[in-house]
C-alpha cells in the first residue's frame, strides 16, 4: 500500500511496505557494574534516556519515570551490596513499547520498601519511587541474589501499589505484574 506525500518507506519497513527483519527485534541494553561504581549510575540514567529517545519520543514523562527508576534500583544495587550488579533494558520493536528494566545484584537479603521518616535524610525512599512510577515492579531469588525489576508502559498509566507474594513467596511487587523472564 503506497503512502501518500511520503518520501520513502515507513519506519521499519522495505520500500516494498515490508516489515525489515530488524525493526522486529526488542532492543536490548546490557551493563555490567562494579560494586561501589557510583559513576555507573548517571551512565545508566543516560544510557535509558537514549533507549527510549526514538521510542518514547512523544512520552517525555514516561521517559523521566523510567530514568528515575532506573537510577533509584541501580543506587540500591551499589548501595546495599558490595560485589556490584548486571543492569538489563529490554523493550520491544514497536515504537511506543513497554519498558523492562532489570538489575541483578550478587547478595540474596531481599529489599522491602519502607516508610522514611523525616530524619532518614535521602534514605529509604527508591522503592516508594519505584513503586508510585513503575507500572510493575518486583523482586525475585535468582541464584546467588536477586533480580529487582520494573516494567513501564509509554503514555499515562493508573498506578497501583500492591504487595502480594512478600518475601516469603520468593519477591515483592504488584499483583499484575509477570515475574522476570
């Protein structure tokens, strides 16, 4: 079907309208941390906004939540364990996809989110954050630790904040939300 007024094919498609074999593949962001890398959390934040840039590009709110998740689990990672974190992005092909972001850590203790008090200073508040903008969120054992996860979707979302499965259960998080592939 040809387009009218276009200059050429559509984004992730052959001048014959076809799907191009590479516009159907999620991208896939991967980076190893070091433990006590603090420097690794802006190339983070960084490395989500350019993700999201030509996906996102319309959602500039939905793209600082994500930022903001991102940085707030990879400053837990760093903070709370000592052997460092594999921080994952996946999101899939179509522009407008959701968001799966992945850190995994080396310590097994399980992280909860807790009510901050004024005297906690800028303590205790990144899984409240997590939990307020993330459409889904989680925590699961994953060998020698754990992987804490979120998944946000482009555009507005209404957000729930539930705790189902508990630490007992093997993770934390909302009780729509999939567990981590």
């Amino acid at each position: 079907m040809e387009r009218q007024g276009a200059a050429g094919p559509a984004r992730g498609q052959t001048a014959g309208g076809a799907a191009r074999p590479d516009a159907l593949r999620p991208v896939h962001w991967r980076r190893q941390v070091a433990g006590a890398e603090m420097t690794a959390v802006p190339e983070v934040r960084r490395a989500v906004r350019e993700l999201l840039r030509h996906h996102w590009a319309e959602e500039a709110d939905s793209a600082a939540s994500a930022e903001l998740c991102a940085t707030e689990l990879v400053t837990n990672a760093l903070v709370h364990t000592d052997r460092g974190a594999v921080v994952t992005a996946t999101m899939g092909p179509a522009p407008g996809a959701a968001l799966r972001v992945e850190v995994r850590d080396f310590t097994a203790a399980m992280p909860t989110p807790c009510d901050p008090t004024v005297d906690d200073g800028t303590h205790g508040r990144g899984l409240m954050l997590v939990q307020t903008l993330a459409d889904s969120w989680g925590v699961s054992a994953d060998g020698v630790g754990k992987v804490v996860w979120f998944e946000l979707a482009a555009g507005p979302a209404e957000r729930l904040v539930v705790d189902t499965a508990g630490p007992a259960a093997g993770g934390v998080g909302h009780a729509d939300a999939p567990g981590p592939a």
